[in-house]
C-alpha cells in the first residue's frame, strides 16, 4: 500500500485528556470492560480491529475534504465536485482505503447512541463492507461483534469513548500516528497479559529498537520470515523516518504461520502506512516459502525458541549447512535467513542461547560450519528478564554475507564481534527488564565502530575492544574454542583496578555475569539430559 496523507481527522480531545499516555490509559481500561465474556486471543483481535476500523474511517474522511479542498481551488464546481469525491482511484493513490457509508465511524456512532443494542450488527456489517471494497484486506478483518456473548452496552459505549477521543491535539502528532501508538500500546498490552503466548506475536520493543539500530535499514527490502504482529516493520519504519528518510524508501515482506497474528500484522502495517507484501494468507515458512525468490536487503526475526514440532525436509536446498535436528528449528530458521540474505544483505536473529554452545544432535557442526563461512558478524549476550513471556536466556546473533571493506567500512573477514550486554538492562517491575536509551546507543555505537559504519564515521567513533563488554575474535580464535559463540568466553573479565578492595558496583557486575554464566549451563545440561531421557526405552 502505497504512504497515507497525513494529517487525519479529528476536532479535539477526550475531555480531561492532556497527554498519549492518558488517552491510552483511558482506552485500555474502557475496552478491558469487555474482557470477561471471551477468551483473550478473541479479545485482541475485538479491540484492534475496532481500532483498525476508526483509523480507516478518519484516513477517508481526511482524504474526502482534501480533495474537496484541491478540487475547489482548481475551479471545479460545486455541482461536479461530488463525483470526483465518489473516485475510489483518488483514494487509492494516497494509500487511502475506501470506506463506504455504512462503515463510516460517523454513523457507527451515531447507530451507538441511537440503538446501542444492536452496534454489534452494525460494526460487523461495516467490516464486510471495508473487506469487500478493498481486496487487500480480504479475510484480515474480524466479524465478531454481533455475538450473544458480547456486552452490546459496553460495546456501545467503547465507541462513543473512541469517537469522543478523536486522536487529535497530542504532541503535534497526527491522529493516523496516535491511533498507530494506541496499536502498538495495544499489543504490548495484550503480550503481557496472556503470557507465553504473547510472545508469538510480540517482541519487546527495546529488543526491536537495539535489533534495527544496529542493522540501519535506511533503505531497500526489509524481510521477517516469523512477522508476529509486524513489530519489526514499524521499528524499521521509525528508523527510516527518525533518520528523513521516506516510507517508501523501504519495502516490507513478510510470513507469518498463525491465522489471527497475521491479521494482526496486515492491519498494524496497514495503520502505519508501510508497502508490505505478507502474502495473501498465513503459511508454515518451512512448508510454504511464500516468497520463494526474495533476496533481502536487512532480515528482523524472533523465531520460536527451540521449536520441536515444525515441518522438517531432509532434501530441503536451503540446509547448506547441514541438516537441522527433528527436535530443534533453530538452526532451520538461521539457515532459512541466510538463503534469504542478498549480496550485501545483513540480518539480526533472537535465538535462545543454546544455539551459541549445544553440540547436540548435529548442531555444533551446523554452528562450524557457518564460522568457517564467515557469515557472522556479532553475537550479543542479553540480560535475563527481558522476554516477559519466557524465561529462556536469549542472545542475538548478527549475520553479513559482505564483511569487506566496501563503501569505506573496516575489512572484518575473519572476525566476529563479541558483545556481552547480561549486566545491562533495567527492571521495571518485577518480571520485565528493558535497554534504556543509553544502553541501546552503547551496543549499536560499538558495533558501528567495529564495522566503521558511515554513522560512525560521522559521529567520530573508533574501534577499541572493553574487558568485559566487547572483543573482536578471529576465527581461529573461536575455533580454539570449539565453535563455541558465547561472548562472555571472550571478552574477559572487567580490568582491575588499583586497589586491594573491589568497588560494589564492579563486584555487584562480576557476580551477575557468573550468576547468568550457571544459568546458561544449567540451561544446556537440562536440554543434554531431556534428550538422554527421551533416547530411554521406558
């Protein structure tokens, strides 16, 4: 879909509402009186696709008086002007969807005011009514509104609340870019609450935001073969426009296997106004490569930790580096994303930290034989607590098919940037930590200064390895090692200082760093002993 005009409509805010995190406050709490009579999964799909619904209809009716305006000002008459203003290509052009009368927000509305008993009838008649005037969005949107289970009341009153609001007067922003911030807020809401799995369908945002500053996707084919709800699109976006850059100047695609999480993600893409390809349906990536000829320019994913159940083809061209286990995907997905990378491409993976160590079942081979071919980049340690949906220590793992010195980068074949980050983050409760700005910024800048990236080049950094944080290995080094790919094997131990008393704050760093380093190998001997368990005819 091509960018959407901005601004969108709006004529104020909710009364009492002076700020984003206010109305979304507001928001939550009024669509959280909804909660009871439905299962979660069927509750996130109810509030964002209403929320998708407002945003359609305030993008139409801004872009209905901007022509009105536009065709005024060239001298069309008044009696002539309504069947232009009727021209669904005057729309489309604008990456507008075409929203017909009857899936207006003005008259859902006025139908909550009028007959709240039956607004669910009428929201369910209008999403049919947008999927059968736009085609892309065929099958995405949900009809499940006019339910004996849903609190038509409520439901009524939801809306009222969403029309009052209006989205506008927030900080200068548009109200198609505070109704994307409610989107977002949304999801990361709905993750929290259902657990495990929230994290099908969401990333942390920190995560994310770490994962796109360090690949710098200011421009070409942005690809994520496990999308979720499409977070990794928007971060590229903001990055792209924090950096003037343009939507377009990216190109989305994506797959996605769970049939609500690509909804999810059509329509998150769709409210930020990204050109996506996510197929025409949801498919299994191993089973049904849906893009079967993209070559990417930058790869984003978070594939499922150590995913037994998945589709598994001994014959299937893309294990050049051997075949992965029946009982374990990671190394499917890393070599899935390798196949996807371009000439020049680079890509950022989670995956869970036994993929940088476990020997088992064929994959230390698979792991040497990606060393010996120099694909990896950098590997990132992550602190404990960041997925609030598992409690499996994560890393990152940062792929290139092209380490040269081409465009006046530092020639880093042969060499692996090793970054260990487990003592950074903070809690912002008791389960959840997050990268602060700062801490994102201090990664990215040492991978940028390792690499000697033109941002880095620009912002007068140079490269210098930190005991206890970063190391530039060779590869002969990492073989010494066994193909072992956890960094804190690298960097070494913080440098001492001057005194026969640690300082608290270095002790405090040491031991959080041993305590992940027992957490990982307790992590590893768990899997070696599951497995031994399984091979016993019990």
């Amino acid at each position: 879909m091509p960018p959407r005009k901005k601004p969108a409509a709006g004529q104020g805010t909710l009364p009492g509402t002076t700020s984003m995190a206010e109305l979304k406050d507001i928001l939550w709490k009024s669509a959280d009186k909804l909660r009871g009579s439905m299962d979660a999964a069927e509750y996130k799909d109810f509030v964002l696709g209403l929320v998708f619904l407002k945003y359609v209809s305030d993008s139409w009716e801004e872009r209905r008086r901007k022509l009105r305006a536009e065709l005024l000002a060239d001298g069309v008459p008044e009696s002539r002007i309504e069947s232009f203003l009727d021209d669904k290509d005057e729309y489309e052009r604008e990456g507008v969807f075409w929203v017909p009368a009857s899936a207006q927000w003005s008259e859902l509305a006025a139908g909550a005011k009028s007959s709240p008993g039956g607004i669910g009838e009428l929201i369910d008649n209008a999403m049919d009514a947008v999927m059968k005037e736009n085609p892309a969005l065929t099958g995405v949107l949900p009809k499940i509104f006019n339910r004996k289970e849903v609190d038509q009341r409520r439901l009524a009153e939801l809306v009222d609340l969403i029309s009052d609001a209006r989205f506008t007067g927030h900080e200068g922003k548009t109200a198609a870019d505070v109704l994307g911030e409610v989107y977002e807020y949304f999801l990361e809401k709905f993750a929290r609450a259902e657990g495990k799995r929230g994290g099908e369908f969401y990333t942390p945002a920190s995560i994310v935001r770490l994962m796109v500053e360090i690949l710098e996707p200011y421009k070409g084919r942005v690809y994520d073969p496990c999308c979720g709800s499409g977070g990794m699109f928007v971060q590229a976006e903001k990055f792209v426009l924090n950096h003037r850059g343009r939507r377009d100047d990216i190109a989305v695609y994506g797959q996605e296997s769970n049939m609500r999480t690509w909804r999810l993600a059509k329509m998150n893409t769709a409210i930020h106004g990204l050109s996506t390809d996510l197929s025409t349906n949801w498919a299994d990536t191993f089973r049904e490569d849906r893009h079967p000829d993209l070559k990417a320019d930058f790869i984003l994913a978070n594939p499922p930790f150590n995913m037994s159940d998945w589709h598994r083809n001994t014959e299937d061209p893309r294990w050049r580096f051997g075949t992965p286990p029946a009982g374990n995907a990671n190394f499917a997905w890393i070599q899935h994303i390798i196949s996807k990378l371009g000439v020049h491409g680079t890509a950022g993976v989670v995956m869970a930290n036994g993929s940088m160590s476990s020997k088992q079942s064929g994959e230390g081979e698979i792991r040497n034989e990606l060393i010996n071919a120099d694909l990896i980049a950098c590997m990132v340690a992550l602190p404990p607590q960041l997925f609030r949906t598992t409690g499996i220590p994560a890393c990152l793992w940062f792929f290139a098919k092209d380490k040269t010195s081409r465009g006046g980068h530092t020639d880093r074949q042969g060499q692996v940037l090793f970054i260990d980050a487990r003592a950074m983050g903070t809690l912002i409760d008791r389960t959840e930590r997050v990268f602060t700005e700062e801490e994102i910024k201090k990664i990215s800048d040492t991978f940028h200064a390792w690499r000697n990236t033109k941002s880095a080049r620009e912002a007068g950094l140079s490269y210098k390895d930190e005991p206890g944080f970063n190391y530039s290995a060779t590869l002969e080094e990492i073989q010494s090692h066994d193909g072992i790919l956890t960094p804190g094997r690298y960097v070494g131990a913080t440098e001492a200082k001057d005194t026969d008393i640690e300082p608290l704050a270095q002790k405090i760093n040491r031991l959080t760093k041993d305590l992940a380093n027992h957490f990982d190998e307790a992590s590893r001997l768990e899997t070696v002993i599951r497995q031994q368990l399984e091979r016993l005819d019990v």
